[in-house]
C-alpha cells in the first residue's frame, strides 16, 4: 500500500509574531477610519475582537500610544488620537515646509536609476489599489515617498519628513481607501516622476505639497462632522 502524504505541521505563532499581530490590526482599524478620532479603546471589546490576550492588548496601546495614534490618559484610559482642526493645520504647515525643501534639493534631471526605481515602487503600488489591499497601499505609498525624498540628499531632513508622515498617518491613510483619493494619488505620483525628468524643481516641490492636500481636507471634514466623544 501507498503511504499516505504527511501534511506539513502548522506552525505556532511565536509570541512576537502573535504580538506583532496584534499591533497591526489596532493600528489598521485606527488608521483607516474603522475607529474614529476620539473613540474610546476599551481593553475588553479590543481582546475580544482580536482574540488577544489583555496582556498583547496593553503592549500594542503601548506600541501606538508611541507612534503617536492613541492617547492615554488618567481616568479615561486610552482613545483614538483626536487633532483639533487648529492642530492639524499646524502639523501640516510643518510638514510642507518640510516636503517642499527636500523637493526643491533633489538635483535635476534626476538620474534614470532614481526614475527606474519610483517607477517600480509605483507600479507595485497601483497592482495593491486595484487589489485594494489597503496594507499594501499604505506600505507601497509610504515607500514611494520615503525613496523620493531621500534623493534631497540629507538624512536628517529624510527623517524628520518621516516622523511629519508617521505624526500624519491617521489623518491621511483613510484617504487611500477612498477612491477619488486613491485615483488622484495614482495621477500625482505619475507626474512626480516625469518632472524628475526635467528641470523645473519649483513644479515638482509644489506637487509634492499639493499631494497632500486631499487627506488634510478630508480629515478636517471628518472631525467636523464627528464631535470629539466626551
């Protein structure tokens, strides 16, 4: 007789990994408008809902509260950053400036290999949009960006921009599910590329700024329309 085939053993998530899990399901629910600004982040509903243990739970508060997209408070416990309106534009005239400078220092025509390289970075992102891994937009975009601005040739501006995107993230990653959003990101990436093609960096730093417009003015819609849960 034939032995049947053993099935490969299923491996256990180690700790980290069920860690690791944890986090990125509270940061995706945040981020992408599944938890309002504001709400209340209940350790309960949260075990519950990602079948966590309260101790995974607290580590990934903890983890976000750092990143800067959940709030802890004394007897209030934790809540889903809210930024008034004043705040986000403050946030966003720094992130400008930033994005702007680090535009107009990248050198053009800016060399094949840099093209080449948003080139790939872009068509990785339009196959996640039209598979709508929503994940997997946010990491591509972040990424096309992240390769764009380190051409300016100064890491610390590169770093400070992406500490401007990571403060940013809850207020313009929701924007990336929308679909006039997402189409109008696509359109704007396109044209970034061909303007490293030529030589007119005022074009190019001035559609770095515009393209962040969008998910400033959504977001100052949504905390308009929601009221700040007291």
């Amino acid at each position: 007789m034939t032995a049947e085939p053993t099935l490969p053993e299923l491996q256990t998530p180690s700790r980290e990994e069920e860690q690791a899990e944890v986090i990125r399901r509270l940061e995706e629910d945040i981020i992408f408008g599944r938890f309002a600004p504001g709400l209340r982040l209940v350790e309960d509903t949260l075990m519950q809902r990602y079948g966590a243990s309260r101790h995974f739970v607290r580590q990934a508060l903890f983890q976000l509260e750092r990143q800067g997209i959940v709030l802890r408070e004394k007897n209030v416990g934790a809540t889903v950053r809210f930024y008034s309106a004043e705040e986000v534009r403050q946030i966003y005239e720094v992130r400008e400036m930033l994005t702007r400078q680090a535009a107009l220092m990248i050198a053009l025509p800016a060399p094949d290999s840099l093209v080449e390289q948003l080139s790939e970075l872009q068509r990785h992102y339009c196959v996640k949009a039209d598979a709508q891994d929503m994940r997997g937009i946010h990491e591509t975009n972040d990424a096309f960006h992240l390769a764009l601005f380190s051409a300016c040739g100064n890491p610390y501006l590169v770093r400070s921009l992406q500490d401007y995107m990571n403060l940013t993230l809850p207020m313009r990653a929701k924007n990336l599910a929308d679909s006039e959003g997402l189409a109008l990101s696509r359109r704007q990436h396109e044209l970034m590329i061909e303007l490293l093609k030529g030589r007119d960096s005022w074009a190019l730093a001035q559609l770095c700024v515009d393209h962040m417009q969008y998910s400033k003015a959504d977001y100052l819609v949504r905390i308009s329309n929601d009221k700040k849960p007291q």
